[in-house]
C-alpha cells in the first residue's frame, strides 16, 4: 500500500564539476517541457547562473544519485520572507519509481536545516499530474495564499516539521550506525521496556490473521515480538528513517517495510484499510509543537484503521516528567483529543509510571 524505497537514493551538494551535467539536464527535451520557462539556455548564461547559485547563501542545490549515477537535481531558493521555493527534476528514465518522491523528502530536510526555512514552497504546472503527486506523498499540501505563476499550482510544507523529521530521521541514523540491530538503536531503555509496551499495544485486539500498519516500524522488533508469541499478523512496516528500514529488512525479508511518512500517505481505497495501526515511541523525541503533530498523527492513524488504532505516549504523570527533554503528553487532554474522533476510546496508565496507552476503535467491543 505504500511504494518500497530505491536503493541508493542519495543527496549531495553541487560542485564546480557538476556544471557541465546540469547544462545537459537544463536542456533535456524532458526536463523543459515540464519546467516553468520551457527554454533551452545557452551554455554562456548557464554557466554564470551555475556559478551565482553555487556562491549564493540563500540557495542549496543538491544533485540527485542513484548509486553513483547522477539522475537529477533538488534546488531551493531562500525568499525575502525566510521561506523556500523548491524545484526538482530527475532524468525521464528514473521518472515513475518512487526516486522523486525520495529525493524531494531527503533534500527537504537538508534544506530545513541549511537554511532554515520556516515553509518550503513548491510551484508546479498544473498539467504535471506526477510532479503534483510527488509532492503530496513528500508531504506537501495546498497553499491556496502561496505565490505562484499563472498556470501553476502551489504547494507547501511545513518547514516546522520537516525540521523535527530530519533531526529523527539523523538520530536514529547515527544510532543505528553504533548499535546496529539492538533495541538501543531505538533508545529503549532495555528489551524488557519495548516488549512490555508492545503487550499492551497488541492487547487493542486479535491481531492474528489481521492486516496491521507499524507506524515508525524501527527495526520491525514488533513483528518478530509477534512471531515469538504465535501471532502472525499480515504486518507492513512504516518509518522515515531509510537505514532502519533497510535493517528491518536484512532481518526480517518476509515482512513488508518501506521508507515511508505517515502524514503523506495516499488514501488507501474503499475497503483496503489496514484492521489495526499500531505506533509505539513515535512522539517521544518531537520538539517543534509536538502536540499539535501527536493529533495530526493520531487522525490520520484513525483515518487508515477498519478497526482500531493504539498508540503510546510519554506521561506527564511520570515523576519529574518536566525535567526531561523528551514530549511527554497529558493523559486526560489526549483521550479528549481522541473521542473527539470516536467516543469508543481507552486509557491505560496500568504498566509503566511513565507511559500510557490509548486503543480506539470503530465499533463498540463485545
């Protein structure tokens, strides 16, 4: 239900020596007929805009690569008001594959830590229907105020959470690297906390035989708690950090997981919802509103779900709760969040002083 990341999809910052390759995408036939001027540029001028961009502060330009094969370009351009505009392009024969989608969310968290943009905007034909596409499972939504040239359609995203997905996405990153597959690499305090966490979570209902979504999947140690409990779920993994995915993989090759953002989901059609989605430490380490996104994750978990959702979350019932630097949310004011989304909901703070749990479902339980 969600498109399995390419391999080898990486990002890097343009050099001198990429001139004479973007002067060759800059004319592709491909690539003009979907940019916003649709000309060719001579060599002359190209090279004086290549060489202004890459001495400009306000701009990152970043090449695209499959493996060591170059394939296309990220740019964004810092506006007078701190915000971005974004353009991409890949080469026609990488276009479809799941690479543009990849490469506008990995060069929008570079940017957001670069150059610090509180939005990043993207203006895009409206007769490009995939490059639309693109940007909405990047995260992007409508911005009906954003300025765009005529016959374009404006994009945006949140520069807010970009920032806080790039800082997770680089933490559990550099974590995995020194632990590999451990359940430090996830920053548990122990095996024995993760697992009791995950009893609570499976205990939202029958999962045996069920489709369930693992949102922020880590390194799938949910699904393999599962199999050593006798629960065979038809279990797909989701999380924003490429090498735990690939991890998850190497580990566990019968499972599905894939490099994927919960908010940027497509809607799933008419009766292929997943029965449950689970999510187990998702919030602990967001920083920039991490309310707001707790309720924006919660929704869309709902929305995904045929028959239940549960979720744990850091207490502020925990002794010296406040102390820490981790979101910790309020119990009773995220259960009235919760029924506002189906007064079917349940709050437990039965097994861990510093954590609860809330299962929600579509139809009232037997």
């Amino acid at each position: 239900m969600t498109e399995a990341r390419a391999p080898g999809v990486t990002l890097r910052r343009a050099a001198p020596g990429d001139a004479q390759t973007v002067f060759a995408w800059r004319n592709d036939p491909f690539i003009v007929r979907l940019g916003s001027s649709r000309a060719n540029v001579a060599w002359a001028e190209h090279l004086a805009w290549f060489e202004a961009k890459l001495a400009d502060r306000d701009c990152l330009m970043l090449i695209v690569q499959q493996g060591a094969q170059p394939i296309g370009q990220v740019r964004f351009d810092r506006q007078a008001d701190g915000g971005c505009v974004i353009s991409v392009y890949l080469l026609e024969a990488h276009v479809g594959k799941g690479l543009g989608v990849e490469a506008i969310r990995q060069g929008c968290r570079q940017a957001v830590l670069a150059l610090g943009a509180p939005r990043i905007l993207a203006c895009v034909r409206e007769e490009n229907l995939p490059g639309r596409k693109a940007f909405a499972k990047a995260g992007f939504a409508s911005a009906v105020r954003a300025s765009c040239p005529a016959g374009h359609v404006a994009l945006q995203l949140d520069g807010a959470r970009a920032r806080d997905d790039a800082r997770n996405v680089d933490a559990y990153t550099d974590l995995a690297a020194r632990y590999g597959h451990d359940v430090r690499a996830l920053d548990w305090g122990s095996r024995e906390s993760q697992e009791q966490r995950f009893r609570v979570l499976a205990g939202v209902g029958r999962l045996h035989g069920r489709s369930v979504l693992d949102v922020g999947c880590g390194l799938g140690d949910f699904a393999g708690w599962c199999a050593r409990q006798s629960i065979a779920p038809d279990y797909t993994g989701i999380d924003i950090t490429p090498r735990m995915v690939e991890l998850a993989r190497e580990c566990l090759p019968a499972h599905a997981f894939h490099d994927a953002d919960l908010l940027a989901l497509p809607e799933p059609p008419a009766g292929r919802r997943w029965d449950y989605v689970l999510a187990s430490g998702i919030f602990a380490k967001r920083q920039e509103n991490p309310e707001g996104y707790l309720r924006e994750a919660v929704a869309r978990m709902y929305s995904l779900c045929a028959v239940a959702v549960a979720f744990n979350v850091l207490s502020t019932w925990a002794p010296a709760a406040a102390e820490g630097r981790e979101f910790h949310a309020d119990p009773l004011r995220t259960l009235e969040f919760c029924r506002g989304l189906t007064p079917l909901a349940v709050l437990r703070h039965d097994y861990h002083p510093r954590d609860f749990t809330i299962y929600l479902y579509r139809e009232r339980q037997a």
